[in-house]
C-alpha cells in the first residue's frame, strides 16, 4: 500500500527588484474579455474596442456585440491598455492590465454620456480575479523566474512554488541529465506532466520530460495548470506552458554571470574529508529590441527580434569510498565454504583452482582497484573528475502586418555534454558514462482576425530531441573475456559491466552503454476563435508525428551473487553468472545499425464554447478527442505476447517465416500492426464561474473533465518484443538445473532452427494486443477572494483519478509453492517455455484529493506567494518503472493477480 498524507511547507517567495529594472515582453497567448454597459446598465453595441500592447505598441481591435460582449484573443503575455469609445459616449481607457500566460482577463466597461474626446482613465489591480476561468494553476512570473537563487538556474524548480507539486524522483533525473528533478503535479504521475513552449510541444517523448529547459534570462514567465484546463490543450493531466520573451520598441539588452567555487564554500562540521572540489561558472547575454537598417526600415510597431545565449562550465570531482576484494579472494582463496557446480562438493580448501579460473576472470582482473583505505564506508577511495559543459542559443523574431495580421519564429538549440558515474557503474574513469545532448527546435506562429469576432492563430513545430549516452572506451579487447555468441560490431562499444551482489565495487566499464535516443517530431495545430452574442467557439485541431529511435543494444552486462558457489567472486572466478544483459549475434543488427525506431502519430480535435449565462456567470463546455494511430515500427521489429498459444509472440516481421525460423512459439501478425486501439477517446471539460456579489470580488469556480495521457515512448518501445533485436536477458536458475557458465557460447537470435526447449524465449519486454490510452478523471472547487488591493486568496479542493495506467506485470511469476504439491519453480510457471515475462499492461490506478490554501500580492516590486496543501494520494504504483529506482517498481506489482496488495 502507498499512503501519503502531505503537508506542504509554506512557500514564500518575497522579491524585491530595484526601480526601472528592464523587462521585455513576453510570448504566447491570453485572453481579454468583458461587457460594455451604459450608467443605466443597458448594454451598448458596436463600442469601438482597443487593446494595445505597452512594450510594443502592436494594436488589436474588436467591437462588442449586440449582448455588450467582446473578447480579443491570441494576445502576447504582457502589459497592455484596454480603451472603449463610441459616439456620443465618453471613452474610457483602462491601463495597468497584465496578462499572464493562458490567462481570461476581464475588463468590464461602463460608459458615460458625453463627448468621445473626453477619455475617463483607471488602471487596474495588479493581481486580478480569475473571473472567467476554472482553470487551477499558477503563473511564476519573471520577477520569481530571475530574482530566486537557484542552484544550476534551472526553471523547473520553481514547480514547487505551485500548490499540489512535489518531487518524486525516479528515471527522468537520472536518465536525462540537465532537466531536473521529476514532479509529480495534481496527485498524477510525471508521465502525466506536458511541457509546452509557445503551446507546442516541449518534450522528449522516450524520457517525458522536457527537451529544451530554457536560460532564466530567456524565460519571461510560464504556468503550471493542474485541473480543469481548455481542451486546446491534451496529451496530459499537466500542463507547463513556458513563454520566451521577444522584443520591444526599446532596445533592451542583459548580460549575467552567476559562479560557484569550493573555495567559498564552508566544511560539514561532521565530515573530516576535504570538500569535494568545485567551480561552477554561467554567463551570457540576452538582446532584443525593433528591427531597426538605417534609413532603409524602422521596425518599431512593426518588426521586432530577441537574440540570447548562454554557457554553463563545471568541473566538479566525485570522491568517496567503496569495497573492492583483497588479493586472496581474486587469487581464489576464501574463507567460507563454495561449492562446485560440476560435482555438487565443496571446492578443497574453499579454493579454486588455477584451472578452473576462467577465461573472462583472467580478462577482467586487472579492472579491479587495490586497497588504499581502511574506513566503515569502504577500503578504497577514489576521486574522477565530473565535467558539466552546456551551450545554449535562441533566436526569435516578430513580425506584425497592421491589426488584422501577425507572425513570429523562434529557433531554439541547447547542447549538453557530461560525464558521471551511472547506478551500477564501477567509480572509475573507464566506469563512467558520457551523456551528450542535443535538441533543437524551430517554431512559427501566425495569427489572423477575419473580422472583429473571427480570429484564427495556425502553429507549426519541429523538435528533435537527442539524449544519447556512450562509455568511455574499452582499455582492453571485449572479445579477450572469451564469451562467444555476442554482437561484435557494436558502435561505441565500452567494456562490459560486471557487477556483484556483496557489496563489492562493480568493475569494467559503466552500466547500460552504449544507448542512443533521437526523437524528432513535428506538430501542427489550429484555433479559431468565434463570440456571437453570449457566446465563444474555440475550434480547432492539434496533428501530431513523432519518432523516437533507441538502441536496444549495450556492451553487456554480467552479474555474479553467489548463486551457484555460494560467494560471488567465486562464481565470477569460475565464470558462472547467475543474471546479465548481452547483445546476441543476429542476422540484420549491423546492417539496420542496431536501432529501432517507434513512429507515432496523434490527431486530436477539439470544439469549446465559452458561454457568458449572466454578467455574472460563466459557463465553459468543451470536448477533446484524442486518437492516437497505431505505433509502427520502421523495419516491422515488433511483436505481441501471445496468451491464446500458451505463451509465444505474434511478430510484424515476415522475414522469419520466410526463413521458417518461427519454431512453434511465433505467430505471423500479418501486417505491421496487431490488435486494437481504442476508439472511444472523447475528452469532455465543463466549467463554471460565478461571482455571486455585486462588488465582484468573489468568485465561485467548479471544473471537471478527463485529460488523457500521452505514450509513454520509454515503456512501450520496450514493450514490442522482437526475437530478432539481439539485446536480451538471461537469468541462472541452478535448483532446476539451470547454469550460465559464460565459456559456453550463447545461442544465436532468432534462434537457427525452430527449437522447442523449455525457457526458449528467455527474458521477455512484452504488452497485450488491445492498447487502452490511460487518462485521468480530474473535479475541483475553487472560491477566491479579494481580500484588498493587489492581494486576493484562493481555497481550492482538487480531486483526481488516475484510469488505466501504464504498469508492469510479470506474468509468468511461479505460484506460491505447495509442500503438498511439491513442484520446481518452472513447473509453478504459467508459461514454462519464457522465463521473466515483463507485460506492459494498462491496469493500474491512482486517486488524489488535496485542499491548499493559497495568498497572493503584488505591489510597489513587490511580489509574495504563499501556500499550505494537504493531500492524500493512494496508487497502485507511482510510475511505470517505479519511483526513485525502487527495485519493487522496476520488477512491477508484487502479486500481478491481486493489485489491492499494492495499492
């Protein structure tokens, strides 16, 4: 069972900036909207609506209509000034309006009588209502986003500062360096969480986190929104929307350095080692104004750019201690008994014999480091460098044509390199492993206004992201370890990993290299916006394409535990492993350069209508609907668990019937799909927000909807299991009779001839036919209230569950043993001719319920946010793979028949 009862800390953030500081605009989309009313009430139709962005100038016009209702849409975050006038009328202006990112503003007019020269001018509160939006979220805006310490200046630390967020660790830190800790959000997984830059897609869809993370310094604000969002938006329960800043009228420019040295730094009063050494160093510059050629063009109202880079340089060391073997041990000499596998018997004198030290042991026992220590933490210490280089750039450009029409590109790139020691990995140079990434993105949007109630924004992306991870090259020859049967062209091929389970300092090169992971991908989407009378349609639609190749192939790894002798180097020594990973000869590996490679594609349209029922009320009702296609796989290398056979795989790939390698455990799939995907994918939102008090300074909001969730590329490429890959497990399993002894080579895959032997299929990443999409149910209830000027507070309850999720299964665990029915483990198995059977499946669940308490003001540079949440959130499992690495997560539910035992 998973229970947590979470009292979130308070979160204060109190900035002080100095007067006039720079601030350049910021990008993507809000929303204004409101009624125009005479003194008696009566509404007026056909007012003269202008809003004008301050930093730029750029104007965007509109009328209300004949229920005294406008909005303008598609608006760049930023400071704007609203005006309304009509003849016979004075007009009145209202300044001061910000406008954060996914934001409804409401700004309401009441005209009087008099002369349209005459301009009535008030400017507004500098924290607003959300009077039209049940959406629950926080904006953490610019002066937050810079101003704040933070360690590395990476954003998505600041996803604490919004209510129902906490950090949970687990594969997105450690497997994607330079992104940051993984946050659960709204009681969902982090697999629920969407990162959007200018509301296209900002994610490495292997990893689910995000592909660029962006220089404080470029960043304007972004905003996290938990529940009850628009259905523009899909893919997750989650969305983090960031925002680039552009330029202004003014040319604006920044330069910034930020250093860390150990130098400075104090001593852990209860450490006597010295401080590990350290000098971090971040600089560079941002750049943005009007496009401006002597006297050829003046782009001031018109043409803007914004330029910025950045350079992180850290070498930081990496010491400590660890265990390694004393020379009697590697000479064979031990001081507790070890059996024989051949005869059953204990090894004379608890030794092995020179002969019988085997061809991998002699290969690998110069990697073994000497005693230099004598301490509880371990007897060797080691120190190796941990360098961190990472570059950064984006370009951006705006473009406006009069009032009807606007354009911007943006080109991102971010490039990161670092070297660290890996879970499992020997504390060595040669154990360490070398990730270098690098993703690019390019994007452009277009807005157009048909007529003063018909807007239109076409986006359009492309984003490749590239976290590939390499080991540092092999010292000696892989073929000198003697194990035949094993891919020998692997590109960037480090020395295999060999680890133990006492303890004892793993050796060789680092774990679960080489691996390679592009991801590119392209979307395109497209709003219209529609107010006719009380009402306004949102419509459009979101295409989605993306790729994501992985190596399924590494140099190896080899695990010895004791299985067979009864002590771990013994069993190293005679070279029996009792579990390990190895890339097997097979026929088309090389030619194909051991990669898979998943294509994905996702069209999901939406329709929304924005209902104003009363001054005081409004209503949102919308659907989404989120197809996705089936996943294919470029060269078919695919397969199926089939459970009507009693256990075997239905492959895409023809090429093994052909060559009648199919034996009797696989099925032909006929075609390069199998199965079924669902269907009934329709996302419905509802919404209300009320202010039940004339003087507005209340507001009732309730939302429900359904968010479903995006694939999970990491998970499910797994799942397609292929008996041709070449990388696979295998696991010793001595009480039935079962050795790996690593002299004997290991059989090729697909396998020569069809074969029929128990455990044939060996270890298995499998998933059912029928594909379901997980989703999330989300419900909240919200009142906020303006407590005085420029300072409301929100009490928000927030309740989710969490519908089919991603899991791991294995499906072929052994029945509990009967001394009544006494049988080996094998015969205890459902499927005696695989052995681990991991099944990807889409059982699990979640539910979440939180209430927070939340404070803002923000006033004279001033800005203070502070919030409480307390929460209970009980799953199944917290993630697909676990959470933190948990070994439980990683091997799946502990009783795959009965998930209540884990819940």
């Amino acid at each position: 069972m998973k229970k947590a009862h979470r009292y979130t800390a308070l979160l204060l953030a109190v900035l002080w900036s100095a007067p006039g500081a720079i601030s350049l605009a910021q990008t993507s989309t809000a929303k204004i909207t409101g009624r125009v009313t005479d003194s008696s009430h009566a509404v007026i139709q056909g007012a003269e609506i202008t809003v004008t962005n301050i930093a730029s100038g750029v104007n965007r016009e509109t009328r209300s209509n004949e229920e005294g209702n406008y909005s303008v849409v598609f608006l760049l975050p930023g400071d704007y000034r609203v005006t309304a006038k009509l003849a016979g009328f004075k007009a009145a202006s209202k300044s001061g309006i910000k406008l954060d990112v996914e934001q409804v503003a409401r700004v309401d007019f009441v005209l009087a009588v008099g002369e349209v020269t005459e301009v009535i001018d008030v400017t507004a509160a500098s924290v607003a209502l959300d009077t039209d939006s049940t959406t629950i979220g926080q904006v953490i805006g610019n002066k937050q986003v810079v101003d704040l310490p933070l360690n590395g200046r990476n954003f998505t630390q600041l996803l604490l500062l919004s209510s129902n967020s906490i950090i949970t660790g687990g594969e997105q830190g450690e497997f994607r360096a330079g992104v940051g800790n993984a946050f659960s959000l709204g009681g969902s997984r982090t697999a629920s969480n969407s990162f959007l830059i200018d509301g296209l897609i900002n994610m490495d869809p292997y990893y689910q986190t995000p592909a660029i993370v962006p220089s404080l310094d470029a960043l304007q604000e972004f905003k996290v929104q938990t529940s009850t969002y628009s259905a523009e938006f899909g893919g997750a329960a989650n969305q983090i929307n960031i925002n680039f800043k552009s330029g202004t009228n003014d040319l604006h420019g920044t330069g910034f350095y930020f250093g860390r040295n150990s130098a400075l730094a104090a001593r852990n009063f209860f450490d006597p080692s010295k401080i590990t050494p350290l000098n971090q160093n971040q600089f560079g510059y941002t750049l943005g104004g009007p496009v401006w050629i002597p006297k050829l063009y003046d782009g001031r109202n018109r043409t803007f750019f914004f330029a910025d880079y950045e350079q992180q340089i850290t070498r930081q060391g990496n010491s400590g201690y660890v265990t390694v073997p004393n020379p009697e041990e590697l000479a064979g000499r031990f001081s507790t008994t070890i059996i024989d596998p051949r005869t059953g018997q204990p090894f004379p004198n608890n030794t092995v014999p020179p002969d019988r030290i085997s061809t991998f042991a002699k290969a690998a026992l110069p990697f073994f480091q000497p005693i230099n220590a004598s301490t509880p933490q371990g007897n060797h210490f080691f120190s190796i460098p941990n360098p961190i280089d990472a570059h950064q750039q984006h370009y951006r450009v705006d473009q406006n044509f009069g009032t009807k029409d606007s354009f911007f590109v943006r080109y991102s790139q971010t490039i990161y390199t670092a070297s660290q020691i890996q879970g499992g990995s020997p504390h060595t140079e040669e154990g360490q492993s070398h990730q270098v990434q690098k993703n690019r993105n390019i994007s452009g949007h277009y807005t157009h206004t048909f007529s003063p109630n018909v807007v239109n924004q076409f986006r359009l992306g492309w984003l490749k992201p590239e976290a590939n991870i390499v080991g540092s090259p092999a010292s000696r020859p892989i073929e000198s370890l003697g194990v035949t049967g094993i891919a020998q062209w692997l590109p960037d091929a480090a020395f295999p990993n060999i680890s133990f389970g006492n303890g004892i300092d793993s050796v060789g090169g680092a774990n679960n290299v080489p691996f390679f992971a592009p991801a590119p991908s392209w979307e395109m989407s497209d709003g219209l916006s529609i107010t006719r009378g009380a009402h306004t349609f949102s419509m459009g639609f979101n295409f989605r394409h993306y790729t994501s190749y992985s190596s399924a192939f590494s140099s190896g790894s080899y695990r010895f535990d004791g299985t067979t002798t009864g002590e771990a180097l013994a069993d190293f020594l005679i070279g029996y492993s009792s579990s390990g990973f190895i890339t097997r000869q097979c026929s088309d590996c090389e030619k194909n350069g051991g990669y898979t490679n998943f294509i994905y594609r996702g069209l999901a349209p939406y329709f929304q209508d924005e209902w104003k029922v009363s001054p005081r009320l409004t209503v949102t009702m919308g659907v989404r609907y989120d197809y996705n296609f089936h996943p294919l796989e470029e060269q078919n290398h695919q397969g199926w668990w089939d459970e009507a056979r009693g256990g075997g795989l239905i492959v895409a790939d023809k090429t093994i019937f052909d060559k009648h390698l199919e034996g009797d455990v696989l099925t032909y799939a006929g075609g390069r799909t199998y199965g079924t995907v669902p269907k009934n994918v329709f996302a419905p939102r509802l919404g209300l927000a009320f202010r039940p008090f004339n003087n507005n300074k209340t507001v009732i909001r309730v939302g429900a909807g359904i968010f479903y969730d995006q694939a999970e590329v990491k998970e499910q490429a797994t799942g397609f299991s292929y008996p041709g890959g070449g990388g696979t497990g295998y696991t010793a399993k001595p009480a039935d009779g079962i050795y790996i002894d690593l002299s004997q080579p290991f059989a090729p895959q697909p396998p020569a001839s069809p074969a029929t032997a128990a455990g044939q299929l060996g270890f298995l990443w499998t998933q059912p036919a029928k594909r379901l999409n997980p989703y999330v149910e989300q419900w909240s209830f919200s009142i906020q209230r303006e407590l005085a000027s420029n300072t409301k507070i929100d009490i928000n309850y927030l309740g989710t569950h969490g519908v089919r999720l991603l899991g791991r299964e294995n499906i072929n665990q052994p029945y509990p043993y009967d001394s009544s029915h006494p049988l080996s483990v094998l015969e205890r198995t459902q499927y005696p001719r695989a052995g681990l059977v991991m099944n990807h499946i889409w059982h699990h669940y979640s539910h979440y319920n939180a209430m927070n308490v939340k404070i803002e003001r923000s006033a004279n540079d001033m800005t203070l946010l502070a919030g409480y949440t307390w929460s209970k959130n009980m799953d199944v499992k917290s993630a697909a793979a676990g959470v933190a690495g948990d070994s439980a997560g990683w091997v799946g539910v502990m009783n795959p028949r009965d998930y209540r035992r884990d819940y």
